[in-house]
C-alpha cells in the first residue's frame, strides 16, 4: 500500500516529470518551410555543379558567353551571305542584259552583212545588164529567184529581183505572182499554186514597181511532202498567159 502511494506521488508530486505545452504549427507553414528547403537544395545542387565543373574544366558562364559570341558570327555571316546574294544576283541581270544585247547586235550585224551582200549582188547584176545586150531586151527578167526551207517542217521561203525591160523604163508594171510546186508525198506526185483560190487577191502575191522589185514570202505545203521544184510565174495585169517564168529545183 505505501508503495503505491510513493508512486503516485513521483507521478503528481512535486518529483513528477515537467510536461511541454506546444502550441500547434499551420500547415501552409509547413510547406513553404519544405519548399524553401527544396529551393535551397536545389541552388546548393547547382553551386556544387557549377563547382564541380569547374574544377574539372568546364565553366558555364564561358561557354555560354562562347555560345552567344557564335550565334553573333553566325547572324553577322547570314547577314553578308545576303548581301552577297543581292550582289551576284544583280550581277547575274546584268550579265544576262549584256548576253542579251550582244546576241541582238549579232544578229542586226549578221543581218546587215546578208543586207549588204544582197545589195552588192543586186548591184552586180544592174551593171551587167546596163552593159550587156539585155540592156535592150523586150522582156520581163527575173534574177535571183531562191527556195529555202524554214526552220518549221514544210514551210518555205522564196526570195526573187524582177527587172522591167528598157522599152518601157518610166512605165508602172501593175501584174501578179504565182508559184506552182512540184511535189511528192506517199509515193504519189502533186502540184500546188500559190495563192490559192481562196487567196488569189493577196497583196503579198501583187506587182506594182517602175523599175525593179525584191519580192520576198513564205508559202507551206503539208510537212510529211517532199518539194522537188518551184516554177515562179508573173503575169501582167488583163494578159492570160504569164511574162516570165522561172524555176528552181530542190536538191
């Protein structure tokens, strides 16, 4: 019995244990303490790989320094790229404006030397007939009467210098042409005359010239013919049968 008084007096008495009242902490304090520790945590992390790196070498803060010093170059260097494109492509126009003009200068002076060497023909045969017994000849001529294909299959060009006779020098020669072709296509022999009926009025096929004309045109027969020869006929105006003719064969 007095042993169980002795105890109850150490757990009451004055020789009972001190007892801590605690008021409690709030739980939002309590998260921010732990993401304040996570923060810290993670900047003593990143210090440590920092460090690390450090020591071992490697400093971020250079090469990120580095990495911004590259992408400078490289915008500075597309930047010039650009300009140089500008340039090359503006040198290319005027490269391509130069080629361009040479080409047209050859061709006016190709055509200017088959001009003049027409004329120094035309020349020629104005002399010669001037000095020869054709000066006194009574009929129509026809001088350099030529057939040429074209470029484009089946077309043709024909190019032919006609001369009035000296007993009517001062008087207009008013007529028309015609051009009669002999052909063959699948084995079978054609003609053709131009103009055709539908074209028998074309000026390009009317004469009207004092003294000489240069008659010049194109006529086309069907691509798959073969032209073998071409006969030019003239023929004066109200007169049924033709003045002069002449023909050339295609080889």
């Amino acid at each position: 019995m007095a042993g169980r008084l002795g105890k109850l007096r150490q757990r009451f008495g004055i020789a009972a244990p001190r007892v801590a009242v605690r008021g409690q902490i709030p739980w939002y304090w309590r998260w921010l303490g732990i993401a304040l520790l996570l923060v810290a945590a993670m900047l003593l992390a990143a210090w440590i790989y920092d460090a690390g790196g450090r020591f071992a070498g490697f400093d971020r803060s250079e090469i990120t320094g580095q990495l911004g010093e590259t992408r400078r170059s490289l915008d500075a260097a597309r930047a010039e790229l650009e300009q140089l494109r500008g340039v090359a492509n503006a040198a290319d126009s005027r490269v391509s404006i130069e080629r361009t003009a040479q080409q047209k200068l050859a061709r006016q002076i190709r055509t200017l030397g088959q001009e003049n060497a027409r004329l120094r023909e035309e020349l020629a045969i104005f002399e010669n007939m001037l000095s020869s017994e054709a000066r006194s000849a009574q009929a129509l001529s026809i001088y350099r009467f030529k057939v040429e294909p074209e470029v484009l299959p089946g077309e043709y060009r024909y190019h032919l210098l006609l001369l009035t006779p000296t007993s009517r020098r001062g008087r207009d020669f008013q007529g028309r042409l015609e051009l009669v072709v002999s052909l063959t296509e699948g084995g079978r022999s054609a003609m053709m005359s131009f103009p055709e009926q539908a074209d028998a009025g074309a000026s390009a096929f009317r004469l009207a010239f004092k003294y000489f004309q240069r008659v010049e045109g194109t006529f086309r027969v069907s691509p798959k013919a073969k032209v073998e020869n071409v006969q030019v006929r003239v023929y004066e105006t109200g007169a049924p049968q033709p003045k002069a003719t002449h023909t050339v064969t295609l080889r």
